[in-house]
C-alpha cells in the first residue's frame, strides 16, 4: 500500500425513505457508494418487515462511501439538509413513523462537530420558522436492507418516480431551497 492510496470515509445519514435519499448523493462526484440500510436500534440484522413496525429503533438510513480529497463531509452534509425536512420529528413527508426520523450518525469527533456547526448554521439561517430536530448521534451498526431495496430509483423508475411524487417531498423542498437545490 503506497502513500498514494486514498482512504475512503463512511457517512451515514437518515432522511426517511431511503429510496429517495439514495439518488442525490449517487450523482456526487466522489461518492464510492451508497447503500440503503437500518441504523440507531437495537434489533441485530433487522429486516424491512420489523423496522416498519416501529419498534426496532432502526431508522432507514444509507451509508456513503466517499473519498475525501474529491468530495468533503461538509459538503455532504450541505446535500444532505437540501433533502430532508428537519423541523419534522414524526417522519418525513408522508412516511410517518420513527423509522422514518431524520438523522446524522457520525463515526468520529470530527463529522460530529461538523454536523453539530451545520446544523447550528441551518437554524441561525432563518430558513425554518420551527426548530431543527434532526438527530446527531454516533453511529452504531449500518445493517444494509434487502437487496430489492439496493439502488430502487434505478431498477424501478416507475414505481419510485410514482412514490417520489406522491409524497410531497420535491414540492416542500422546491420551495425551501429554490433555485440552490437545482445546482445540486
């Protein structure tokens, strides 16, 4: 392994349906990866089945893979506001429902204090007439979610676009973020 090699870092962020929060992060220049999954519970292995119960704790949440000297965590982080309501406690959109809760689940000292100055930034930013409730909690075991879940915008475009415009969620933040949220 030479000096050369670049290290990868993982980010985990829950924005509700992790259908829709795989695609913006997929087109990023210096994304590895991005894959759906649980995270924050307390259930081993759990399966789509029980986190929609509620009752594991899991939130549906995607891990990034990403190399940091081509896209940053702030700027991750940046992406990740423009895509979620995080005044919203009880879900996203018209997913309700805690497995549905926003979150950032930071895997060291660092991406905790950037996520806790971005979040800071986005409250003083008068953006948002309630408080920002997003969750910022270290991050525990990533569990990916069955693979019919994996990349679901691209192998079923109808079904997600159908969904993705159903619940609202392109409408509310079109008129959060305007013309800022096109350039992403």
């Amino acid at each position: 392994m030479g000096n050369n090699e670049v290290k990868f870092e993982r980010a985990i962020f829950a924005g509700g349906c992790f259908w829709c929060m795989e695609p913006p992060f997929k087109k990023l220049d210096g994304v590895v990866s991005v894959t759906s999954g649980y995270t924050a519970g307390k259930r081993e292995n759990p399966t789509y089945q029980e986190v929609c119960t509620g009752l594991t704790g899991h939130t549906e949440a995607i891990e990034i893979v990403y190399d940091p000297t081509r896209v940053s965590y702030k700027e991750l982080l940046d992406l990740f506001w423009m895509n979620i309501d995080p005044t919203d406690g009880g879900g996203q959109f018209f997913d309700r429902g805690s497995q549905y809760r926003s979150g950032i689940y930071y895997f060291n000292e660092e991406q905790k204090q950037q996520a806790e100055r971005s979040k800071q930034q986005l409250e003083e930013s008068g953006r948002y007439d309630d408080p920002v409730v997003t969750e910022i909690v270290a991050a525990t075991r990533f569990y990916p979610a069955e693979d019919y879940h994996q990349d679901y915008s691209k192998e079923n475009p109808v079904r997600y676009n159908s969904y993705r415009s159903g619940s609202g969620r392109d409408r509310y933040l079109d008129k959060v973020w305007g013309a800022e949220r096109k350039k992403h």
